[in-house]
C-alpha cells in the first residue's frame, strides 16, 4: 500500500466517521423532537395546572378565613353559655333564697 493510497483510505474512512455521526446526530434528534401538538398539549396542561393552583389558594384563603369566624363565633357562644350559666345560677339562688321565706 503506497503512501496514496493510505492518505485516501484514512480520508475515506473519516469521511465515513463523520457520515455516520451526522447521521446518528440527526436520527437522535428526529426521534426526540418535540411536536407542535406536544407543545400545545404541554400549554394546556400548563395553564390548567395554575387555574387549579389559583383555585386550590383560593380555597386556603376562603377556609381560613371560614375557620376563624367559626372560632370567633364558638367564642361568643361559649361566653353566651358562660352568662347564661351564672343567670342560672343566680336565679337559683334567688329562687332558693324566696322559697326559704315563706
């Protein structure tokens, strides 16, 4: 093998090398390439997914804010329930007190 000979034998094989990898560059790509269809699916999904966030905050805020009116209102009944008790008691007491007179 001549000196020729080997230069276009190394050329021949690069230029093989570099088809090849173009070739497996592109197929990688073609294979992985995102379609449009994808894209708006991926969109859609997208902004469903932040309705559903802004609903679900919502929803936190509205809970929360239910759940101390509740507290506030379990509050008031519990002193109502407190006053009445001692109005109770003391008519009780006054009850007892008439009933010890006559």
């Amino acid at each position: 093998m001549s000196r020729q000979d080997f230069i276009i034998a190394t050329a021949i094989v690069l230029f093989a090398a570099f088809a090849l990898g173009w070739f497996a560059n592109w197929l990688v790509h073609r294979l992985t390439r995102v379609s449009r269809a994808d894209l708006a699916e991926l969109n859609r999904l997208t902004q469903v997914t932040n309705d559903a966030e802004a609903t679900r905050d919502q929803a936190i805020v509205y809970l929360q804010k239910r759940e101390a009116e509740m507290e506030h209102e379990l509050k008031q009944a519990e002193a109502d329930l407190r006053d009445a008790r001692e109005e109770i008691a003391d008519l009780r007491r006054h009850i007892d007190h008439l009933e010890g007179r006559a």
